[in-house]
C-alpha cells in the first residue's frame, strides 16, 4: 500500500492514508508528502474522491463505510495496481506460498544490473532499491502477486513465475483444489509460465495451462535444470543452469539458505525467456544482497548474531532454519511469533515439526493481525509441543531470556510476520 501511494503522489495525485500505528513506513511517506493519518476514522477521507483499500480491510471499517455511503469511488487494492501495470509492456509477476519477495527482488536486481530502468512493486523492502519499489521508464513491470484472497487475479501478467504451492491462508483457501484453481487462473492471464518442476503439486494445477510453459528445479525434466549444487566457503549456495540440456551459466550467490538455489534459477529463467543474457544475471546474483527481513543480519549483542527472518509458514521456517544453520558454530536459537490465529490452528502439527533445525525455540503471542481467537489455540500451546521450547507473554521478558542465555558465537534469528521486529530493536538496544 505504501508503495501505491508513493507511484500515485509521484502523478501528481493528491494521496493521504491512515494506519493503525506510527512506524518507519509512516514516517518515510509523511516525507514524501502523503498526509498518513493514525487510527481508522471516517473523519480521514474527508476531502479525497476515492478510496483504495486492502483485503485485511473489513466492510465495517469506517473509512469505507464513509467512502461507499458517500458516493466515493472504492478501489480493491488488487485492481489498483491491475490498472496501473497496464500502462508497461512487459509485465513480470511473482506468485507462490514462499519467495515472492526474494524472486521479485532478484528479477528487479537483474533488470537494474544491466540497465532496464524497470518499474517495480515488490511486497518487502529491497536493499538496493531502498524501499520496496522504484519507478522506472522502461517498458518493464515487475510485481510481487500476492494470492490471499485471489488478489492476484486482478493483475495482468505477460509472464507468471510460479514457485511453489502448499495449503495456506486457511482463512480463505479451504483446500488444495481451490489453490490449484487459483493459481492456474492466474497463470492463464499470462502467455508465458515460469513454474517450479519439482512441485507436484503445482504441476498438477498446470496441466490444462495453455500458453508456454518453461519448468525450472533439479529434475531431469525440468527446462531450466539445476546441477552440481554446492557451497561457498561462507556457505551460501552455488550451482550450473543448464536450459534444455545445454549449459547455461554458473551462479553464486551472496545470501544464505538452499532454498535460494531454486529463487534464483526462477528469477534467471524468467529473465532469461524475456531477453536477458544468462550469463549477465548470473553475475548479477553475485551482489544481490537480499530482501529486507528476509534472514537478514541485523547486528551483534555481546558477541551473538542478531537475524531478522519474515518466516511464518511451517516450510518457510524450515528453509530459514536450515540456511541459518550453515552460518554459526554455536547454538541456533529461534524467537518466533506466530501470524494469525487461523494459520496456527490449520498448520499447527506442521509447526509442531518445523524447528528441528534450532537447539532452542521460544515463542511470543500470536500476533492477530485481521483475526480474533475463535479458535483456542495459543503459543503457549506450541511452546508445550516441542521439546525444551518456551512461551513469554511479553518481547521484555523474552529479551531478558535471551540475554542471560545466549553465549558468545550463538546465534538468534528473530522471526515472524508481525511486530516481532520489535525485539530485534530491543535485543541490539536501538
């Protein structure tokens, strides 16, 4: 959303919005001269011809309430930004259960390596971009498609780049079969298709797809194939892209996690069948440094590394933990806070699972975030299903934890979708 206000300002359109708190993101758009108000009030769209509002946005709120009972024009957020990449030519979207971000900004570091100028729109904010978007004045538009509650069919890709699929947003999706379907009516809007070949399931839900399919994974099927995967000395992967038998390129890259390996063969191959030269988004992985809490390093306390991490599915945890492993001696010591209270009740045994990889977890509330629990479930309950782990009503009595804990050459990721990054700043004492 901050990213549509900062494009639509930039036209020259008068933009205001609200938020439930202050924040860095608040700040930054009050700079650039967006009135943001706290708190939701019908009070705010006073004076503005339209509203653009998110699916986290229920009918009752009273800035829609106003704006609908008012004759203003209501905007889904989706079908905003679906009515602005129209104005672009070659338009890249980015969708699955896990990599959006990453993807999105991986493509967007290769466009920009070479000298594309593209315009981009990505859901977290990228280190090189210094936010999550830039505009460009090329023909090129690349876009993170986010699929909670099928927003992602009011967008118009020429090319989909499919990663993964897994049960999720169980508040919505209530079964694999409706996910499929999504995502190959998403899909379809495109003539071109990126998928992960290794996905069963996302191949399944491809299979009546009727425009160009190009499959990426290591498979011996798979049109762009990983192979002789390694490491670095620092740990971070490396492995040759063959296209269709030939070799294509080399890659190494400069972030950690396996899962990487599969992002940036995605990101390659989508660039890849839109005119970019292997070899030269090769190289540019080289300096891509990752998305903003993405297993970002966020400093040192007392000899212990500080890592933010934005996992908040049972596989994406695991990813995350296993990339995070590879970069300490010490003990791997796991903060997270759970993300809605319906996604931990429908996955909560693959949560159960998910942790093998830290000697030690522990765990904040769920954070609500659009929910209330009408499902008793709690952290407290996952703390007593997994051996040694431990719940903390408070990010202040976690902290205190931690501190007496953690020992020099230790390291703790902080992890979660919600306000969990709070810690991190009071763990590093900013």
């Amino acid at each position: 959303m901050s990213s549509l206000a900062l494009i639509t300002k930039k036209n020259g359109i008068r933009t205001g919005g609200s938020d439930r708190t202050d924040s860095d993101t608040v700040e930054m758009l009050r700079k650039n001269g967006i009135e943001v108000f706290i708190g939701h009030s019908a009070n705010n769209v006073k004076g503005y011809d339209a509203v653009v509002y998110t699916a986290a946005i229920p009918e009752s709120n009273p800035e829609l309430v106003y704006a609908k009972e008012n004759g203003l024009a209501t905007f889904y957020r989706g079908d905003y930004l679906g009515s602005i990449m129209l104005g672009y030519g070659n338009r890249i979207g980015v969708a699955g259960m896990h990599g959006k971000s990453t993807v999105t900004g991986m493509i967007s570091h290769i466009y920009l390596e070479l000298g594309l100028d593209p315009t981009v729109l990505n859901g977290a904010n990228v280190r090189e971009l210094g936010g999550a978007y830039r505009v460009g004045e090329s023909e090129n538009f690349i876009f993170e498609a986010c699929e909670y509650k099928d927003t992602f069919l009011s967008f118009h890709p020429d090319t989909a780049v499919l990663l993964n699929l897994e049960m999720d947003h169980v508040d919505y999706f209530k079964s694999m079969e409706q996910i499929k379907e999504s995502f190959l009516r998403y899909s379809s809007i495109a003539s071109k298709t990126v998928a992960n070949g290794d996905d069963a399931e996302l191949l399944d839900a491809l299979k009546t797809y009727k425009g160009e399919l190009y499959t990426f994974g290591k498979g011996e099927e798979c049109d762009f194939r990983i192979v002789a995967p390694g490491h670095t000395e620092k740990g971070f992967a490396r492995f040759s892209l063959e296209y269709k038998g030939g070799k294509l390129c080399d890659v190494t890259l400069s972030i950690p996690g396996d899962h990487n390996a599969y992002n940036a063969a995605a990101a390659i191959a989508a660039s890849f069948i839109n005119g970019v030269d292997a070899r030269s988004a090769a190289k540019a992985m080289e300096t891509f440094r990752g998305v903003m809490r993405r297993i970002e390093y966020r400093g040192e306390m007392k000899g212990v590394d500080i890592y933010d991490d934005y996992a908040h599915h049972p596989s994406e945890i695991k990813a995350s933990l296993g990339g995070l492993r590879k970069l300490t001696k010490g003990k791997l010591l796991c903060v997270y806070q759970p993300h809605t209270y319906s996604r931990t009740a429908g996955l909560f045994d693959e949560f159960a699972g998910a942790f093998k990889d830290a000697d030690e977890v522990v765990f904040a509330d769920i954070y609500a975030a659009r929910e209330v629990n009408t499902f008793g479930v709690s952290s407290k309950q996952l703390a007593e299903r997994i051996e040694g782990a431990k719940y903390f009503p408070s990010f202040g009595e976690i902290a205190d934890y931690l501190k007496q804990t953690a020992r020099p050459g230790d390291l703790i990721v902080v992890m979660g979708a919600g306000d969990i990054i709070e810690l991190t700043d009071i763990l590093l004492e900013k």
